[in-house]
C-alpha cells in the first residue's frame, strides 16, 4: 500500500516538520518514524496579541490627540473624550476589519435608541431641570426599553445605555438648558463623542493594512491543519509502540496540542460572524454555506476518537508488519492532504490503492479499541469510512442518498415545525434582563448623584459599558473590575506626578500600560473585565485634562465604581437568587434527562441520522452544565457548602465523552445500515438482526439509569422523602425489594451486566461475519469488522461512563446526606410510589 500511495502522490512533498520519512523496514517501521516537531504555536499566539495592543493604542492615541490637540470645533463637540475611549475600547479589541464594521453599525444603531428619544424628552425638560427622583426614573425607563429587544446587539445596548447616562445625568448636573438649540447641542456632543470612537477604531483596524477575519481564518486553519498532522503522528506512534512509558508519553503530548487546536478552533468560530460583513454573500442560494468551524470539526471528531481509543488500548491487536506499514503510508497521506490544504477525489485512491485485509472481528473485548481506532482513522482519510472500501462499481449499489438516509426515520415524533406568535417572544426571561438592566442602572445613577453631582455619572456609566444580557459570576466579575480600576488608577495618578501637565509626556506613560492592559485582558487571573477596567481607569486620568486634581478624582471615581458595582450585584441577586452551584445541580439534571432522550431516539431510528438533533441539544446542555460548573466553582460559599469542584469536573468529562460516543454509534449504525442494503440476498437486515436487540438493551440500562439519577438529584431533602416514604408505608421498597433486577446498580455491582452485554453481541457478530465469510469480497467485509466493532467500542464504553456517573452523583447526594445509607435506585422508586 505504501508504494502505490507514494506513486499515486507525486506533488511536492510536506516539509520535514509535519511529514516524516515512511520506513523501509517493516520490522522497525514504527520505531524509525520520528515525532514530528510541534508548530510554533506560542510565536502566531504573541504576534496576534502585540498586533491587537499596538492597534489597540492606536486608536486610544488618535482619540486623546483629537481631543486634546484638534481643531476649536472638533473639540466643542467631543465633550465627553470619556466615551470616546469607552467606544473605542468595546469595538477595537481582538477584532477584525469585519467586526469594526458591525461595530460600526452598532454604534449608529445605539446612537439611535439612545440619542433620539433622549431629545424629544430634553424638549420637553421643564424649565427648572430634571430632580434627582426624576433623572433616575427616566434613565431607569430608557433603559429598560433599550434592553427588551433580544435581536439588538451587545455593543448597540452598551453604547446606548452608556449615552443615556451622560445625557440626562449630565443634563442635571448642569440644571436646566436654556432653550431647544442648546439641548440639541447637548446631544450632538454626545453623538459626536461616540462618531470620534468609531473612527479611530476602523483607522486603527485598517493600519498599516486591514486585519481581515478571512486572513485570520485562513492563518487559524492552516494553523490548526500542522497541529492536526502532529496530533495524527503521535497517534500512530502509540498505537504501535510497545514501551508502556513511551505510551504515556506520546499520549500526555497528544493532549497538550489538543488543547491548543481547541482554542484554535474557538477562535476561528468567533472570527466567522464577521465574514458576512467583509464579504456579503452575493449568491442567492437556498442552501447556507459550510462555515470553516464545521469543516475542521470534521478533522477533530476522528481525532478524538482516536485518542479515546488509545487511551482504552491494552495491547495492539495488529502484529503483521505489512499493515503497520501501511498505515504508517495511510498516516503520511493524510498529512499530505492536510498541509496541501485540498482533498483529493476519494476515488482516485480507491481504484488505485487497496488496503489490507482486516483480522476476523475480535472474540475478547479488550481488542475493540484497536478496531475502534482504525475505524476513527479511514473516517478521518475521506470524512467517510465508505469509499475508501468500496469500489467504484459497487458504490451506487451500497451507498444510498442522503435523502433516503435522512427520510428513514422522518415521520420520528416531536420534529414537526410549529409556528410560533410573535407575542410569545416577550418571554420572563427577556423581561428578567431588561428588569435587571433598568434596576441596576436606575440605583447606580440615584446613589451616584447622591454621593456626587459632579461626578455621579461614572457609576451609571459602569453600569451600562458592563451590562450582559446572559448571567455571570457576579462577584468573580466585580472582583476583577475592583482590583483593575484600582491599578489603573493608581498607575494614572502616579503617571500624572511624573507627567505634570505635559500632556505629550502621558501620552508616552499611557502606552506601555494600554499594551500591559491589552495583555491582562487575555490573563486568566483578570480576563476581559479586569483588563478593560485598568485601562480605562488610567485613560480618563491621563488622557483627559482640565478636571481637576487627579488624585481627587481617582478617589471620587472609585467610589462611584464600587457604587456601580455595588448596585448590579444588589440586582442580580434580588431578582436571581439562585446560586450557581444549584443551576449546576438542576443543569445536571436536564442533561441527564436529555441524555435518555438521545439515547432513547438510537432504537427507533437505526441507521439513520435522526439522532444527530438530539445528539446537538446533549453537546448544548453539557456546554451549560460546564460554564455552571465554572461560574459556582468562582463564587463565594458564604455559610454555604464548599462546591464539590472535582466532583462535577468529573461528571462534565463522562457527559462529554457519553456525546462522542453517541456520535460514533450512530455514525457506524448508519453505515450498517448502508452496507446492509447490498447483501439483502445474502442475510437479513443486519442493524435489526443484530445490533437493534443490544441496542435496545444498551436502551433499558442507560435510560433507566439516567432517570434514576435525574430524579434523585431533584430531591431537596432526603429525609423529607423517607419521612413521607414511611407514611405511606410501602412494604417492597422497605424490605429493599425494590422493582426491576438491578437493586445494587444498574449495571451490576462490578459491572457484570456490560460484559454480558459485550460478549453476546461479539458472539453474534462472530456468527455472522462467518456466514458472510465466502459471500462477499475482502473490501466490504473490512467494512462490517470494524462498523460492528466500532458499535462494539462503544455500547462498552457508553456503559462504563454510566457506572462512572452512578459513582459521582452518588458522592452529591451522600455529600448532602451524610448521616444516611443512600441507594439511588430505591430513591427512584419511593418517589415514583409517593407521586402515585
């Protein structure tokens, strides 16, 4: 296999750092191929962040010099430089050409709702002015409509609620305006600030040469491409290698670059909204476009299967040099095509290139991750584990459309489209934020402007540039933007000492710190809040003048900071009190419920991809689940109980490797079920014959389970329940009779369930590929092996990570029990015999 791929691939070769030198010897083939070196990772990672400070600075400089240093009238009308860096510093960031034009458009949009019904209410301003009673109800109004809208942007809502502060509170510090000409100026002064932002931002992003998302995706991709061939090198070398410690090792290298093509991978999906405003789509197709995120997470899904596999190998069950030469051949290949950037025809391989014969399907368990690992492999070499067995004239007779693939399993419950009235979007939970946003804001401007009219209007402004539609970790949050205003001012007044009134001179003591504040943003001790706080604390201290002692207003800015602070956290817990800690325990619960679900839709719908939607709602509850888990393990315990971190952190990585799985089954059902359409004259159906009886007892173990769980985490009070349990007084449950086989786990105390399980289905598997044995040709019989291996693989796997999650939800609620004897099954059934 080896000499005809090299034959077939006469391009130019790889470079030396991703593509290795294919042994000559099959007795050393694994040995002599060399870890490939990993790519300058950290280097691309620096220079993207110096270009984000530099450009950063940029735009922060323009605007000081603009206000300090520009013309009579450009400067009567930027009043407030203040929200110029504000703008400035919301839009410019880590974004892209792409995103300084959706900022673009943000701020006008705010300009809109923040400016235009601000000046029909100036109009009608009673001669003497705005009270403090009036000012408060006003901003509270204004920002409640302007925080309803769910389709309204972020940086549209933070723009607008940041000028409606200024503009009414700003309006009472100065008492009434003397005629309908000098609000209007009050206004455009407000605009003209918020324009001033936008322009030095775009000017920034476009020197000394636009940073395009495309670029940027396309530095990202190949990125991420060099990481996936050392990824795939290290991979085969464990597969192969014989030394345990070198195994380990390969694998704890594997993880890190994993890792790292993660957040690459992150990346790339945050700079992809900003496609559509760099290049609009012209075409008029009905069909959306694959974005590059859903491409490479192709590459990825392989990948991690494949390092599951390892992870779960015992001993390599392939011994025969031959194929580990040609693997090692199939490995160089997909390198190739990686670092070319563009897949060859499928086809053309296949006519040319014949794989060896697989080994029989394996008798012992232990042997399915070697299976399993190659089956991850070939899908990783087409994004399709049929072509690369099938020939050319057997593949329209196998392979069916994606339609009758999609419409086996169309008539499946539950996915008929329901119109949906327009009034239903006013949701509680809309009405929730827009509360939360007008509360927080509306006290923020009253203690504001109690403690301070000259000053009153910086806590409504730090308010309104921190406002989230979304929940946070609150005090995580007011933490890190305390510890960062204080820095920064401090760095401010002594910048301002040492600079006196030379204005040229705090411009030179500014840019190092917004450069270290650019970096603190990406630090994990202080992240985007902490970092954006410190640098705007020393930009309205260095960057402004003629507001008089620094140290003064360093002092009063802080106070009205910590009132804002002070205030949204006030808010966020009178209307949600909630801890984090018990969304993590509820999330758990509706993750375990949709996992049933998912788990549920596998039987109906063999081999088809109706699963594949509940399979997206899992991976979205589970990524809930993970950012509750995170947020609780930031906030303070107070008198409460410490947050088993560990415990959950546990739980996160069985539900996702529970989703994997899932996917892979699926996926190798599917192509059962596929293959199975060209032997309907050899055999019967054989998703049906053989793998829908174990999957629907895969059903009953894993369902059961999980709504076992599901339920017992729900229960608030062990003792509640036993104590309504023994009123009512159920004889079976009492002598631990408790319905159904499985009184000690439903897997079986140590697991004995699983194994029967395993074994049944490989002995039918067995059976089976030995009536096909003389049927059919070596090609579609490699197909079936590892298909049926692979739903082997993971019907043990997705059993062993349900034991895994009885044992850690056990440990939540013996940890809110501890003087009890907890049995979770019995719990299911006193409260199943309780609601009835």
């Amino acid at each position: 296999m080896g000499s005809n791929i090299t034959a077939i691939l006469s391009p130019p070769p790889a470079p030396r750092s991703t593509l290795e030198t294919r042994p000559t010897d099959a007795s050393t083939a694994p040995a002599t191929v060399a870890t490939p070196f990993p790519p300058d990772h950290a280097c691309s990672l620096w220079r993207s962040r110096v270009g984000s400070a530099l450009r950063t600075a940029l735009a922060l400089t323009m605007i000081g010099v603009a206000t300090v240093y520009g013309p009579a009238t450009l400067r009567s009308y930027v009043m407030f430089p203040a929200f110029s860096y504000v703008v400035a510093m919301l839009i410019v960031g880590e974004a892209t050409l792409g995103d300084s034009l959706h900022g673009t458009a943000s701020a006008f949009y705010g300009t809109l709702l923040g400016v235009l019904p601000a000046m029909l209410t100036l109009l009608l301003l009673p001669a003497q002015g705005f009270s403090i009673a009036g000012t408060t109800l006003t901003v509270s109004l204004s920002a409640f409509v302007v925080a309803l809208p769910e389709s309204t942007s972020l940086i549209t809502k933070r723009i607008a609620l940041g000028q409606i502060v200024i503009i009414y509170v700003t309006t009472f510090g100065h008492n009434a305006h003397s005629g309908h000409a000098k609000a209007i100026l009050h206004l455009a002064q407000v605009a003209a600030s918020t324009a001033l932002g936008v322009v030095a931002s775009v000017i920034a992003l476009l020197f000394p040469y636009p940073r395009l998302a495309s670029c940027e995706i396309s530095k990202k991709s190949k990125l991420y491409r060099e990481m996936v061939t050392v990824r795939l090198s290290l991979l085969v070398n464990a597969f192969f290698v014989d030394n345990k410690s070198c195994t380990v090792s390969l694998i704890s290298q594997v993880r890190c670059l994993t890792s790292a093509s993660t957040k690459v991978l992150q990346n790339i999906n945050l700079k992809q909204a900003a496609l559509k405003w760099e290049r609009p789509p012209l075409s008029f197709s009905s069909t959306p476009p694959v974005e590059p995120s859903e491409r490479l997470q192709e590459i990825e899904t392989p990948l991690k299967g494949m390092e599951m596999a390892i992870s779960s190998v015992t001993a390599v069950h392939f011994s025969d040099h031959q194929f580990k030469r040609d693997m090692i051949s199939l490995r160089n290949l997909i390198n190739l095509r990686l670092i070319q950037d563009s897949y060859m025809d499928p086809c053309e391989i296949v006519d040319k290139t014949t794989l060896p014969p697989l080994p029989t399907l394996p008798h012992d368990p232990k042997d399915l991750p070697s299976f399993f690992f190659l089956f991850c492999m070939f899908l990783l070499h087409n994004r399709s584990l049929a072509p690369l067995f099938v020939e050319a004239g057997q593949e329209s007779k196998i392979m069916p459309t994606t339609d009758q693939t999609e419409n086996s399993c169309k008539e499946e419950p539950g996915t008929k489209r329901i119109k949906i009235p327009w009034y239903t979007s006013l949701r509680r939970e809309r009405l929730v934020v827009a509360l939360k946003c007008s509360l927080s804001l509306g006290l923020a401007v009253l203690f504001g402007l109690v403690y301070s009219k000259e000053n009153g209007f910086w806590s409504g402004l730090t308010v309104a540039i921190t406002m989230t539609p979304w929940r946070e970790a609150t005090f995580r949050l007011a933490n890190v933007r305390a510890q960062g205003t204080a820095i920064g001012s401090v760095y401010g007044v002594l910048g301002s000492l040492i600079s006196q009134n030379l204005m040229e001179l705090r411009f030179l003591v500014l840019l190092p710190w917004i450069t270290f504040a650019s970096f603190l943003q990406r630090s994990r001790m202080y992240g985007p809040a902490g970092g954006i706080a410190a640098m705007f604390s020393a930009l309205v201290i260095l960057g402004r003048r003629n507001y008089g002692s620094p140290t003064a207003f360093a002092i009063a800015r802080l106070t009205e900071t910590f009132i804002g602070f002070s205030c949204s956290a006030f808010v966020e817990l009178l209307l949600q009190p909630v801890r984090a800690s018990t969304l993590a325990r509820e999330q758990l619960s509706q993750s375990l419920k949709m996992l049933n679900e998912c788990v549920e839709s596998l039987v109906p719908c063999i081999g088809s991809m109706a699963p594949k939607e509940k399979e997206k709602k899992l991976r979205v509850k589970v990524t809930a689940l993970r950012k509750y888990v995170q947020e609780a393990e930031a906030e303070p315990n107070f008198w409460f109980l410490p947050f088993p971190v560990a415990c959950y952190k546990k739980l996160c990585a069985s539900m996702t490797k529970m989703v994997d799985l899932l996917h892979f089954l699926a996926k190798s059902t599917v192509l059962l079920t596929e293959y199975s359409h060209g032997l309907a004259d050899v055999c019967d159906d054989i998703p049906d014959s053989i793998v829908g009886e174990h999957l629907v007892h895969l059903k009953k173990l894993i369902c059961s389970s999980a709504k076992c769980f599901a339920e017992a985490l729900l229960v608030k009070s062990f003792a509640r329940l036993e104590k309504e349990w023994k009123r009512k007084h159920i004889p079976d449950v009492e002598t631990g009779k408790v319905e159904g086989p499985y009184v000690d786990g439903v897997m079986g105390a140590d697991g004995e369930d699983c194994q029967k399980v395993i074994a049944s289905f490989l002995q039918q598997a067995n059976e089976l590929m030995d009536r096909l044995d003389m049927s059919i040709d070596e090609s579609l019989k490699g197909q079936l092996v590892l298909c049926l291996a692979t739903v082997g693989f993971c019907m043990e796997g997705l059993m062993k990570e349900t034991r895994e999650l009885e044992m850690q939800i056990l440990e939540l609620v013996q940890r809110d029990n501890p003087g009890a004897h907890i049995n979770l099954y019995a719990i299911r059934c006193k409260v199943k015999e309780i609601s009835t």
